[in-house]
C-alpha cells in the first residue's frame, strides 16, 4: 500500500465530481469513485464519523427497481444523481476543511491521520482514435479485474469539440493506449503528445502489417493481428 496525504487524496476524489454529471449510479466509473471515495473517507475519519455517514446515505437514485422502468423513472433518478453529486461536493469540502484546520498551530492535538494507507488503482485513457466497439472492448478485457478503470471521450470530445477535456483526461489516468494503425490520425498524434509532454506512459497499438515511423518506435508498443491478440499481449505488457 502507499502513503498519502489525505487532503490530496480528497481533493482528488473532490476533481472528479464534476466529470461524473454525465453519467449515472450504475455507471462502472461512478461506482469506481464511490468505492475509492467510500474507503478513503472510513480511512481518514473512521466509520462512525459524521462524514462517512453522510456519504453512505447518499443513495444517486431515487428509485432501484428495474422491473419498473420507464422514461420518468429515469428522469426523477438522474435528478437524484445530480443533486446528490452537489451534496457529495459539499461534504468532500467540508472534511478538507477540517483536516486543514486540523494542521494549524491552534489546535494543540491533532485528531486526523498525517497519512494514511489506500491502493488506488486509478484509471487509463483510450484515446478518441480507438472508434471501434471491439477494439474498445479488447482493451476493457485485458484490464478486467486489475482495478483499472477505462477513460472514454463522449462522442462530441471525439469529435474534437472538448480536446481540453481530454487533456485533462490524459493528466489524471496512469497511462494511455494510442492506435496509430487508423486512417485519421491528427487527433490522436495531438493527444500522445500532450501525454508525453506530461510524463505520462504512452502505449503504441497497431495492427500487423501497419508501418510505424521510426520516431514512434521508441516508445512502448504493440503490434496485433485481431482483438483477442491485442487483449493478450496488453495484459503481458501490463502485469509485466
């Protein structure tokens, strides 16, 4: 496990809020940061703090039962989700907060951790050139169970509407995975080299047969003949 500071650790989760709004409760990214969030806060201020509580009886939905499902079901819960996402906001506020203050040469004992110990597993960026759903789900598959979660553009980022999004997509994932192998690469080559600009991991992916500049051959790369090959050599080059 890592140390880490937990007012860097809540900010971080304090971030991501804002780039959950389009998603829902059931959503693999949202459930991912609850978990992290969840685990964080029980780490920090223990589960019998006013913190954690209030976190776990923010529900994101109004209503769970799928056997009754329908339109207006689906618009009074993603309401729910925005207004407890706002309510999520002001508890992560509030206990930074407190762990700042708790850090001031007012307070003679100090009652939350310096550090504390959490194994955060993070997330990797697909980049927009990855278009296709079984290239996509190739990489899903090589990640599956690692705890990794997967960072995919809205179909208007991909479109390059939002490439600011995307640059701060590639500042918080660990690393990204970048097809060059598509017959549109501008976006994509704009994106490896923000990532590189970043010191952020680059991996390289193309189909057999493509020609890869030599310039690109120093970095981390893997070249795949079909989906089930990429997923392979992915996990290989991951767990390796």
């Amino acid at each position: 496990m890592t140390e880490r500071d937990p007012i860097e650790l809540i900010k971080e989760q304090l971030s991501k809020v804002d780039e959950l709004t389009g998603f829902h409760a059931d959503h693999e990214n949202f459930k991912h940061w609850q978990s992290e969030t969840k685990t964080i806060l029980e780490k920090v201020f223990g589960s019998k703090s006013i913190y954690y509580q209030n976190f776990l009886a923010l529900r994101f939905r109004e209503m769970s039962v799928k056997a009754f499902a329908s339109a207006e079901i689906d618009k009074i819960n993603a309401t729910r989700y925005q207004k407890d996402l706002e309510n999520v906001k002001n508890i992560l506020q509030s206990t930074i907060k407190e762990l700042t203050l708790d850090r001031t040469l007012f307070k003679k004992i100090r009652t939350t951790p310096k550090t504390v110990e959490v194994t955060l597993r993070g997330e990797y960026f697909i980049s927009s050139g990855i278009e296709e759903s079984g290239l996509i789900q190739a990489i899903k598959n090589a990640f599956e169970g690692s705890g990794l979660i997967p960072i995919l553009d809205t179909e208007a980022s991909r479109k390059g509407e939002f490439f600011h999004q995307r640059i701060d997509q590639i500042k918080r994932a660990k690393f990204g995975i970048y097809d060059l192998s598509t017959l549109e690469k501008t976006e994509t080559l704009l994106e490896i080299g923000a990532a590189l600009a970043m010191g952020k991991e680059v991996i390289i992916i193309y189909k057999k047969g493509f020609h890869l500049a030599e310039t690109m051959k120093q970095l981390k790369r893997i070249e795949y003949e079909d989906v089930s090959d990429l997923t392979e050599k992915l996990r290989k080059k991951v767990s390796g």
